[in-house]
C-alpha cells in the first residue's frame, strides 16, 4: 500500500505548567472525536505527535493522492475545527488567530535509509508498507 507522509514542527510556550496541560490535552482519550473523525475524513490515516521540551514534532501519514494544501482548506471548516484550535491556541507559541496549517511548519527531509527519491516538504513522501517492499 502507498501512502504519503508528512513531518511538521510546532513549538509550545516554554511553560511547564501549560506544557504539561497540552501534553494531557493529547493523551490517550482525550482529544475530541470530531477533530480525529475529521482528520481521517480529510484522508490522514495516522498522526503521531512527539515532544522533546517545548518542541513538537508530527508524523503524519495520508492517502497517497493527499493534496495538503487542499486538504487542510477542508479541515479547518469541519465541525468543532475552529474550536479546537482556539483551545490548543493557548499553549502554542503562534499567532493565536492562526490556523491549524499556519501553525505547523512543515519540515524538509534531509535524509533517509536507502533513500530513492526527492521530495519537496509540501508535496510529503510516498512511501509503501515494509511489507510491500520486500
């Protein structure tokens, strides 16, 4: 199976205490089952989001023909989109009127394994399943 990945980079306000509200915000359960229902609507199959300090990072994997741009336009008029971001809002070091796209950078991939291709961060990575590959 082909898929599309995407890496994207956020920063939280350096504050433990609001760190530590965002981090629980996003633990098992606790994200709202409208943002998950419209992110896998839009074709995000998977999203992974990893913390180091005040850094996150995401992984996210998509339909192969995910067109991102296009995509996050479709996400940000889902229901409840706008009120999720103006909650998350609070911890994130942005523009608090920002959208959920103008938040998270997208990342370039400098490096991979094996590496066969070349893509531009916006237009993500196709990748395959390991089992496909073999």
């Amino acid at each position: 199976m082909k898929y599309k990945r995407y890496c994207k980079q956020l920063s939280l306000k350096d504050e433990p205490e609001l760190i530590a509200r965002y981090k629980e915000a996003h633990g098992m359960g606790n994200a709202w089952p409208e943002i998950t229902a419209g992110m896998k609507e839009i074709g995000i199959l998977d999203m992974e989001i990893y913390i180091l300090g005040n850094t996150l990072f995401m992984i996210m994997d998509t339909i192969a023909d995910f067109d991102h741009d296009d995509a996050m336009q479709k996400l940000s008029k889902l229901p409840r989109q706008k009120e999720w971001e103006n909650y998350v809002a609070e911890f994130q070091q942005t523009d608090e009127s920002a959208s959920a796209d103008q938040k998270w950078q997208l990342m370039e991939r400098i490096y991979e394994m094996d590496q066969s291709a070349v893509y531009d961060a916006s237009s993500g990575q196709i990748k395959s399943l390991l089992e496909d590959r073999e």
